[in-house]
C-alpha cells in the first residue's frame, strides 16, 4: 500500500499529476491517495515526486496486494513465470516455445490498457466470455491471471479478489483458427458490460510473407484489418516449426 | 506483456517508430545471456539506436550506458527504438548473421516492418496483432496525450503529466527535446520513442 504521511504532506498537489490512474486527491488542505483506486505501480515512489517525502510505501500484506503491485509495476518480475511486466510471453519467444502453432491463434486482452486501469471483477467477465466462445484460457505456469482461477474451464476468479484494481492485466488464451469469429464475437458483446477498456492481440503463425488468412474473419465482423504487429522474426534457436 | 503493441495516433508518425526486442525463453536459453545481450546492444548502437535500456536498471535517457549493462543479468530484457526502417534492416542482418538464437521481435507498423524483414533476409515466424482498443472509451485521453502515453505501454506515464510537459514548452521553460526525454524517463524499458514524442509535442502545443 501507498499513502501520504499527513505530517509531512503541505498540500502542494505536485503529486497529483504523477499518479498514473488519478488516485491522489485533496482535500483539507492534504493529499491523500484513494486506496480503492491506486494500483501500486509505484511511480510516485520510484521518481520520488513529493518534495517532502510525504508518499510512503507500507507493507504489501496480503497476496492480492502483492499480485496487484507486481501487475501494475514493470521492474518486478513475475513469480511463477519468471517475466518481467505483467509476465506473459505471448508472441516473444514462439520462434522457440511454439506455445501457439499452425492452426491456433493466441489472444491476449490486454485489460485496463491504455491507461484506464481494471478492477479484476472486469478482468473476469471478459475471461468468461471467451471461455463461454470456445477459447482455453492459459495455465498459472504460463500467465500470472490463472493463479486467480481456481478453475481454467470457466474463467472465474476468486471472489476476494474482484475490488482490487490494477493498471493492467491480461486475460490469454488460445482457440482454433475456426473459433476465431465466435471469440472475437463475444468480446463485441462484453465490451459494452465492462466498465474499462482493454486492448487486444491477436497471435498467429504467418507464412513467409508475414500473412496468416484467417484476418479475413475480421471483415465479416467490421473489426478493421491491423495495422500494427509485433512480429516475431524468427531467430530464436532451437526453431519451432509446428 | 504486449507493452510495445498497441502505440496510437497519426499513421505517418507511427511509421517512424519501430521497436527492438532481444528475448530469452525460460528454460531453454535463459542461462548467461549477459555475452548474447552485450552483442544486441552493439547491433543496435552501430545503427544509432535512439533509446534502448534495460528494464531492471532503465533507459539510456536516464542511466549511463555503462551502468546499463554493467547490471544485465539472466532476469534482464534488452529492448530499445529505431525511427527508420534502414536501422530495422541493417540490425536484423546483424543480429542474424551473429547467430545467437535468442528471440528477435520488431514492432511497428506492418507496411513497413514487414518489408524490412524480407531485405534483412529473415523470415516472420508468428506475429501479434493489435486489433486496438475495446470496451468504455469514453473516459480515455485525448488522442494526442494517448499517443506519447502509449509508447510507454506498462503506462508508467502519467496523461496528466503529458499535459504539465506540453504547458512547460509553450511557456518556453523547455524545448520539446528536453520535454520528451522527461517523459522518456518514465519508461523504464527503454523503448520510448523520444524523437517522435519530441515532434509530437511540437505539432500540438499552442503557439
């Protein structure tokens, strides 16, 4: 938890403008930070903003407090699975780990991203709906996510930690190629039920060219064709060729 | 972490921002990689890499270059900007003809990272689309600040922070350079693009 020490605060509000999700507030003559709203991304500790020293850290005591740090801020790194960030692998190593092959598209729904934040409750509506839509959601040894669900079958996570907000988490998964439309149709659905944004990738094998077919899916449905990707060239060694 | 995906605004301007990863994969290639790292950083530097860092130190706007990779170890991730596609090229080729079979990834736009992928002589293994934003837009930035905030895409940049910069340099109390560097302190993977924040600040303060 972060907080503002009121002995040392004086009201000045300069830390307000570092807060990332505008969680820091004023009020009788002090800031304070909203704790409902601050997801421990510790920007305004780590680029030690406040003049006086007033914004302190306290303990992270319990293990969705830990989660909601370790999500929202990028130096540290993830427990189980070893990355840094929100601790996904997603298209960076696929050249090695073939974690998607031909005929499977992975997806990561970027939740809360850009900027907005996620109250997890909202995390676990669009991984329920994707679920629902034929997609397998990606196991605890692969996305820090799972180690919220007790069952991968259904996307729900445990109740206590639907309040705690976090910069950003992803929902991934994969389905088959011919699963694409209903996925992507469910998330047409549940992004008018949620009460953030969220960003979403889409991770496909590609011939030579860089092509994969199965984006034509995405003219049926009015979603436009990308224009950004992150492209995977494929030099890790040894290369996966699934 | 999909941090280097989903950059916005004007087209022309993202086609002057691509982003260089070197990865390594639990398990298989994890293991010393500090030598194979130090390589990725000479590849980069010899085609004028404008930022690159290291996300458990932080970018080379900020940290000496030395300090930098003094403190790469096995948990580090080696990442940094180009702002054409003559770097993507000539870096790709180096990377490939040095063999270090870590994972390589270019991010930008497709117009133009693709083509530079088949003069580099590299073939696209797998690639993550961005299909853009979703849900309850309506409370998002503004389009301007969205796209210098998302060239930081672990968000470590404030938008309220955004604006204190641009009102800095129309008051003239910085340059837009030194206001984008500001900013790119922020990012401490190293993969903001300071050059296009700079000329993005500059087409949108108030004269």
């Amino acid at each position: 938890m972060t907080v503002i020490n009121k002995e040392k605060c004086t009201g000045c509000k300069i830390c307000q403008i570092y807060c990332t999700v505008d969680a820091i507030h004023y009020a009788d003559g002090k800031c304070y930070i909203d704790q409902d709203r601050c997801t421990e991304c510790y920007v305004c500790l780590r680029q030690k903003v406040c003049p006086r020293g007033a914004i302190e850290p306290v303990e992270l005591d319990n293990f969705y407090k830990q989660f909601q740090h370790v999500m929202s801020d990028p130096v540290e790194n993830h427990g189980v699975t070893g990355v840094t960030g929100r601790g996904t692998e997603e298209v960076k190593t696929n050249d090695v780990s073939g974690r998607v092959k031909r005929g499977e598209v992975g997806i990561a729904i970027d939740m809360g991203r850009p900027g907005m934040g996620v109250y997890l409750r909202d995390a676990e509506k669009v991984a329920m709906a994707i679920v629902r839509a034929g997609a397998k959601l990606a196991p605890a040894e692969h996305t820090p996510l799972a180690a919220l669900m007790p069952d991968l079958s259904t996307g729900k996570l445990v109740d206590e930690c639907h309040h705690y907000h976090l910069l950003s988490v992803i929902v991934e998964a994969k389905c088959r190629e011919d699963q694409l439309k209903d996925v992507l149709q469910a998330l047409q659905q549940v992004e008018k039920e949620i009460e953030t944004v969220f960003s979403l990738g889409l991770i496909m094998r590609v011939d030579e060219k860089g092509q994969n077919k199965t984006l034509k899916v995405l003219d049926e449905l009015g979603i436009p064709q990308p224009h950004r990707g992150k492209v995977n060239v494929g030099l890790g060694r040894p290369l996966c060729t699934e | 972490m999909t941090h280097s995906l989903h950059r916005s605004g004007d087209i022309e301007s993202q086609k002057k921002d691509f982003n260089w990863f070197m990865y390594q994969t639990k398990g298989v290639n994890d293991k010393n990689i500090k030598p194979k790292a130090l390589e990725f950083i000479a590849a980069a530097e010899a085609v004028g890499s404008e930022n690159w860092g290291d996300v458990k130190t932080g970018p080379i706007t900020q940290y000496s270059v030395e300090e930098i990779k003094e403190r790469i170890s096995d948990k580090s991730r080696i990442r940094g900007v180009f702002t054409r596609r003559e770097q993507v090229v000539e870096f790709l080729k180096r990377i490939k003809e040095k063999d270090l079979g870590q994972s390589v990834v270019i991010t930008g736009v497709l117009s133009e990272v693709l083509p530079a992928c088949e003069e580099a002589g590299v073939t696209p293994h797998s690639i993550n689309y961005s299909l853009g934003v979703w849900g309850k837009k309506d409370n998002l930035p503004d389009d301007v600040t969205l796209s210098i905030t998302t060239m930081c895409g672990h968000h470590m940049i404030p938008p309220k922070f955004v604006k204190h910069i641009m009102e800095q340099v129309e008051k003239g109390r910085l340059t837009a350079e030194q206001g984008a560097i500001k900013l790119a302190n922020f990012c401490y993977c190293g993969i903001f693009n300071q050059v296009r924040c700079a000329d993005i600040i500059q087409k949108n303060i108030k004269k």
